[in-house]
C-alpha cells in the first residue's frame, strides 16, 4: 500500500529527507497539481502525512482522504487566523524583490534544519501559493477527523499550535504537542507515527 505526504510552502523533500524517501512526496503546486493532489487521496493508502499547506488542503476536503493512518502535522483552517494578514501581505510584497532571502527566512522561522536552493523557475509558482494562503478558509469540516493524529510543535512562529488546539476542540483528532518544536518537526519524530 501507498504512503502519500504531501508538503506546504516551500515544503522541498529535502526538509524531509531519511522519511519523504518512502513516500510518494507531493510539493503542492510544484510537483503537484491540486487535481493530481485529489487523485492521490482518493486512491488512498496506508499512512498519509500532511504539513502546513498541505494539512489544510486535506481539511478543505469533501470527504476524508482514503488512508488507514492520517497525520496532519501543523494544520490550520484558516491561515489569517493565526498568521496576521499584513504580514503575508508584506511576505508576497518582499518575495517579489528578494524571493531567495524570503524563501529561507521562512525555512529559518520553521525552525527546519538545512535549506533547500532556491529554484527561480519556481518563482510564479511559489508566489501563487502565498498568495493562495490569503484564501485559505474551512468553515466547517465535511468529514470526521475521528482517529486522525494531529501534530503541532509548541514553538511554532508559523502558526501558532492554538491552530491545532482549536481545530481538536471541535473535532475527534488526537493533539500529540511537540515541545520545542516550531512549524517543522524532525522526520525522526514523524516516522514514529507511521503505522
């Protein structure tokens, strides 16, 4: 069976690497299309991870992504509630100048470890995706997140881990809360929540 991760924002394999190895790694926008994105969830598989951008395309979902094992790893609905909208408005407004500088002062803020080159063929792409988290916004879920693990680091500069604390008050996920942990979290934790 398949196992599906499918990243955020500049969410490169790299940031990944020792886990997006044994994944079919899913770049929105980048290697994927959000049609590409649907066909994957609905042939399903057997552990689908989901970080930032890509948590919250699987609950912006009709209906739950076909997989045994659902982690999400630092989801939100709604980006704007967590992350003030002026300063994604000033982010798409410097990456147009400085998108190299941009790019790994997010990867800084997540806390990753490494960062990967920037690709300037990926300029459109990247600034579509700023842009597409200005729209982000589920109202209301359309499927049960009953038995789906939510992973959130307590020291994430991103989205705050309330987003997550919210989102499992009117749920049925699990808040595992990785402390000391910003928006990324080690692959080596993740694999733990692999089944």
């Amino acid at each position: 069976m398949k196992d599906v991760f499918v990243s955020g924002w500049y969410g490169y394999p790299e940031l990944f690497s020792g886990l997006s190895e044994d994944f079919e790694f899913a770049v929105p926008f980048i290697t994927h299309s959000l049609s590409d994105i649907d066909e994957l969830m609905e042939e399903g598989g057997k552990n689908l991870f989901a970080w930032s951008t890509g948590a919250f395309l699987m609950l912006d979902r009709q209906k739950r992504p076909n997989f045994e094992n659902i982690v999400l790893i630092s989801p939100f609905k709604k980006f704007t509630s967590y992350t003030p909208e002026r300063v994604l408005e000033i982010m798409i407004k410097k990456f147009v100048d400085f998108p190299e500088k941009v790019a790994s002062d997010f990867i800084k803020r997540c806390g990753c470890e490494g960062t990967p080159e920037y690709n300037p063929q990926h300029f459109h792409i990247l600034l579509h995706g700023l842009r597409f988290l200005l729209r982000t916004d589920v109202e209301e879920l359309e499927w049960s997140l009953e038995g789906v693990k939510v992973l959130h680091g307590t020291e994430d500069k991103i989205v705050d881990v309330q987003a997550s604390r919210d989102m499992v008050w009117e749920t049925d996920a699990t808040l595992y809360e990785i402390e000391g942990a910003g928006h990324w979290i080690k692959p080596d934790i993740l694999s733990k929540y692999k089944i």
